[in-house]
C-alpha cells in the first residue's frame, strides 16, 4: 500500500465518532491511501468500534467522566456538578479513551486496520495536546511549585511525539518503519500520561479550590471547542504558543503577562491593539 498518513484532508462529512462531537474536525493528519472511503472500518474506526475501545478504558466514549477506573454517569455537557467541571478528570478521561485507541492499534490483525487507528489516534492527540497547552499547562505554571518546569518538559514530549506523527506522515502504511514508528510513539505516549497524572494533575486538583477547578474544566473545553481545522507541527496548535503570545504582549508593553494563560493573552493582545 502505496500511502501512509498525510496532512489536510477531513474524515467524511456529517461522521460523527463521539457522539455530538466531531474529532476529526481538529485532525492534523489524514489518510492518504488508494481506494480510501470514510466509511470503512480500515480508514477509521466506526462508532461501535471507537465505543468498544472506550469501554475497554471504561470510558463512555463523549459522556463519562473516569478517574482511578472510576466512570461517571452524568453528561458532562448538561450536569454542572463539580466533577463533571472538573477540568483534570477531563485531561484524564482522554488519556483512558487515547490509550484504548493505543490498545486497538496493537490488536489489529493487519495494515489497514492499523492505518485507520493510526489516524483516529492522530486526532486525538492533536486534540488533547491543544487543551493541554492551551489551558492546562499555564494552570501548571501558575500553580504548582517548579511548575514552570513541568510545563516545559511536557511541552518538550509533545514536540516529540508530532516529529513522530509527521515521520509517519510520510511513511507508507506496509513499511516495516510505519509499525515500529507507531508502537514507539505509543510507548512514550503511555509513559507521558502516567507522568503527567501523578507530576501534575493529581497536585494539581489538590491546590485549586472549587471554582478554580471548574474554569479549568472550562477552559479546557473552550480550547477543544475553537482547536483549528489543521493544526501545524511547529506551532503545536495550529494557533501561537502561548510563549509566542507573551511575546506579543510584552512586545505591547501589556502588563500581568506572566499570569495569563494563553486565551488570556491573546484577549489582551486584540485589547492592545485597539487601543
């Protein structure tokens, strides 16, 4: 098979993978191969088999909440109770969902099946990596003791882990080096979570208070929400960097920079700019 993972193209319109939203919006990463149709299975997973890989993680797949192998009952879209808001049991329930995708990829039987959850895994990184990044991280930064430095090592991993997917962009999907590629990634990618879970987001919801919780769950959804169409490899996102932004903004002589988180900044940028 001629193509491997390739950048800009959308899955098939109106698919809808997570049960009202739509992942594949935030993909950086598409399938390029011969004869691809968005709706079989060898290109990406269907909604039973993505429900199947959530299950496996015991994650409803777009309504549970999970944490310890704890699933909730609420929809976190409607129920404003506290763990519903809560933007670490977020950041964890994808991690469970991205790792059942990890586990169907190392259980498929052949090349296609493994292409089509190498590109669903694809977008969901993009996807989390953006809330991260956007929400996430600068909570760390402000809160945490050396936080500044847990920021930067999980940025460094997350740079690391988009040279891998665009390696694999290139990389047709029957080369030995597609599959090593993959499950190395993957390897890291379980290691970044299990880190990232006890460094940062069980200290985390320690310090933050009831509300803080909640505009941290907020935050996190609006990132997801406003994720760009393609995001690129160097800019993480697709959109600046939060450095990136403060940069702008010290540039503009913006006061309290530090302390904003990247929403934050680019709020007082366009305010900057007007006046």
């Amino acid at each position: 098979m001629a193509g491997g993972l390739g950048v800009g193209r959308r899955l098939a319109p109106g698919r809808d993978e997570l049960g009202g939203q739509s992942p594949h919006r935030w993909s950086r990463l598409r399938l390029r191969h011969a004869g691809w149709h968005g709706s079989e299975l060898g290109a990406t997973p269907s909604r039973d088999v993505w429900a199947g890989a959530c299950r496996r993680r015991g994650v409803r797949a777009g309504l549970g909440a999970v944490e310890e192998g704890r699933v909730a009952s609420h929809n976190p879209e409607t129920d404003h109770r506290i763990d519903a808001m809560d933007g670490v049991t977020l950041i964890i329930n994808d991690h469970r969902i991205i790792e059942g995708l990890f586990d169907d990829y190392e259980a498929a039987g052949d090349a296609q099946a493994r292409l089509g959850y190498a590109a669903k895994i694809s977008e969901e990184l993009s996807l989390h990596a953006t809330a991260e990044e956007h929400a996430l991280y600068p909570a760390v930064r402000r809160t945490l003791p050396d936080g500044e430095n847990h920021e930067a090592h999980s940025l460094d991993e997350h740079q690391e882990a988009r040279r891998f997917l665009e390696q694999l962009e290139a990389t047709p999907v029957d080369d030995d080096a597609f599959d090593r590629d993959m499950r190395d990634l993957i390897d890291r990618m379980r290691h970044h979570h299990a880190e990232e879970e006890r460094d940062l987001l069980h200290p985390l919801r320690d310090a933050l208070d009831h509300e803080g919780c909640q505009r941290l769950g907020r935050q996190i959804r609006r990132a997801k929400r406003e994720a760009p169409v393609r995001p690129t490899v160097d800019s993480g996102a697709g959109a600046a960097t939060r450095d990136e932004l403060a940069e702008r903004a010290r540039a503009l002589g913006i006061e309290g920079r530090s302390e904003m988180d990247a929403e934050e900044l680019s709020e007082a940028i366009e305010r900057g700019k007007d006046g």
